[in-house]
C-alpha cells in the first residue's frame, strides 16, 4: 500500500474520460489515492468512476463556445480554476499529475507546473487536441493511445494505447457470434458530437435491407435529445425493432453481444471495439478540425477489421449495402471480429500506470 496522491485532469467528453477513468481504477488497485480534476461539464461524466476517487471540481473554459463577452472571460476563468488547483496541491501535494486533454485539464496541469509536480499527459487521438498542444513540452512523458501520433518537433512518445474501462476488460475477446439465420444486435453509437447525421442515416439504411434481414434485427442506437423522437418514429416506420436511447451506461455489454457496431471513430469507442473484438462500420466526424478520427481509424481499416465511410459518401444506400455485406457473410463478419482484437491493447492501462509510479520514483 502506499499513500501517493495522484491527480487526473480531464473532463469534456467521454473521449476524455474514459481512459482517465481507466487510469484511475487501475491506480486503485495498486494503492494510490486518486482525485479528477475538472469543470463543472466535466463533472457530469464522472457517473462511472469509483467512489474513492474524490471528485475536485474547478472553473475552466473553452474559446469554441459563447460569444465574445464569454470568450473574453475565458482566461480569467482559467486563472481562477488553476489558482484554485494550486491551492489544493499545496494542501495535499501530488506525487504526479496525469491530463487526458479536454479544457477542464488546463487549470490542474498548470497548477502542476506551478508546484514543479511531476505531470504526463495522455493523447488518445492520433493527432494532439488543442490543450495537450500546450503541455506536449512542457511535461516529463507523452503517452500515445494511437499510434503513430503526431508529435511536435523534439518531443518523442511513449505507446501505451487508450486504456479501456473495467468493464469494457471484462469482455475482452467475448466469443463473437457469427451473422446467421437467428436473431442479431447492431450497437449503433455516435459521440456527443455530429451524431445527429448517424441518427437520421442509420434508420434510413435499415429501412432498405431486405424484409427478411430486417426482421431478424434488433438496433441498438444513441440518438441526442433533439434527435431521439425523429430516430424513434424513424426505426417505427422502417419496420425494426430498435432500441433508442439518449445514453447506454451498457456499452461494453451491448457491444459484446452484437454482431456489427457501427459508429465514429472516436480514440474510445476504436479502442472498445478492438478489446472485445467486433466487426465495425466507422465514420469519422467530419468537422474535427485536426481529422484525428480518420487517423483513429486506420489500424481497425488496415487490419480489416473496419469499413470506414467518409462522412461525405454517407447515404442510405452506401451504408445499407455495407451492413448488408457484413451480416449476409458469416465468414467474413468473424474475420473482422478476429482481425479487431490484433488491434486492441488490453494492458493500455496498466502500461500507463506503469508511467506514473515510475514518475513517482516507484
């Protein structure tokens, strides 16, 4: 056992969250104390972390939001949170400093860099978002969960993967049934961000299967509140039983019992899907600025595992003919499930913790 605090900064999406939730139970297990650093927004995320992790709540800001008088706040509001951050690190000083990215991550990594506190950062993308840009050099490790990542000049990375949550290992390489004349599950998940295109396409794909396809499916799909009652009548009128919902807090469940996911190509859901090993439709957000989702997706497309769509060439007709392909060919769906599963990186988490006791002198 040991008393060694170490603080993770994230927050924003689940994109963030996730792994740093990983992270943390991972830590757990191995004796530290662990507190989340985050905002307000982020503070809505922390659901599915356990209960010993203290939850440390600080102001933070983003410029992509609000209009000018709340983008002139911003910097104040970061102050303000890291200031705050300081504050509890001086009272219970950490023996490392984790960020995940995400602007709630800005207040607790400067605080670390004010109080010299060993810090890593975690870039679970191919290509570095906007806050760990900032921290790239200016922390002692960078670990990778995709690789290559692009890096900035000078600055070498560590591969650890994107850790996955307890029950996403639980389910690591759950035996896959293969497409066939028996009932089958499709886990449709879009992100928080841009999945109102996958809310209105994936219905309409489903409408176009044959009749016989068609009654042998259930859907499982996440639709936003301004999406769902569309997406509902949606699956009604094409005639399959779906199950819609604004939030599944059974993802790895729901996906170790389908036959086919289909979603973007976020660094978390790649990662879910290459641990239990399933066949994959994936569609990378097309308004990511960095196109990192495109780049998350390569070693599931490269390895077979994926079909990968851009979001400009998704229509009804081209997805439909991608679902159909996949659950008319048994042999073919099984080899995607085995060829995700040479992807996955089931000990990410421990990999990364690895880092952080080694930060702590361990």
């Amino acid at each position: 056992m040991t008393d060694k605090l170490l603080v993770i900064a994230a927050g924003g999406t689940g994109g963030h969250m996730f792994p740093a939730q990983a992270l943390a139970e991972e830590m757990l297990a191995r004796g530290w104390r662990v507190k989340l650093s985050t905002d307000p927004r982020g503070a809505r995320y922390t659901g599915g972390f356990p209960e010993a992790v203290q939850v440390e709540v600080v102001n933070s800001g983003t410029f992509a939001r609000g209009g000018l008088a709340a983008k002139l706040g911003v910097p104040l509001r970061i102050l303000g949170g890291a200031l705050a951050a300081w504050q509890q690190m001086r009272k219970d000083p950490p023996a490392v400093v984790a960020g995940f990215g995400g602007y709630p991550a800005l207040p607790a990594m400067i605080a670390a860099m004010l109080t010299k506190t060993p810090r890593l950062i975690h870039e679970q993308n191919g290509v570095l978002g906007r806050v760990n840009q900032v921290f790239a050099t200016r922390v002692d490790v960078v670990a990778c969960g995709t690789w290559p990542t692009e890096l900035p000049e000078g600055v070498e990375g560590v591969f650890t993967g994107n850790p996955v949550r307890g029950a996403v290992l639980e389910r690591a390489g759950a035996g896959y049934i293969a497409p066939g004349d028996w009932p089958m599950s499709v886990l449709a998940i879009g992100g928080s961000q841009g999945s109102r295109i996958l809310s209105q396409t994936i219905p309409q794909a489903m409408a176009l299967l044959p009749d016989n396809l068609k009654t042998q499916l259930r859907v499982s799909q996440q639709a936003r509140d301004e999406d769902y009652n569309d997406t509902v009548a949606a699956y009604a009128a094409a005639g399959v039983n779906a199950d819609v919902s604004r939030f599944f807090d059974d993802i790895p469940a729901r996906m170790s019992e389908c036959q086919l996911v289909i979603s973007r190509s976020g660094a978390s859901s790649v990662a879910d899907i290459s641990i239990i090993g399933r066949p994959s439709i994936l569609v990378p957000l097309a308004i990511a600025i960095r196109d990192e989702q495109s780049a998350n997706a390569k070693g599931l497309s490269a390895a077979g595992a994926a079909i990968v769509i851009p979001e400009s060439q998704l229509t009804p007709d081209v997805l439909a003919d991608h679902i159909y392909t996949v659950l008319t060919d048994a042999n073919g769906a099984t080899q995607m499930a085995n060829a995700a599963l040479t992807q996955g990186k089931p000990e990410a988490a421990s990999d990364l913790a690895d880092l952080v006791a080694q930060l702590a002198g361990e």
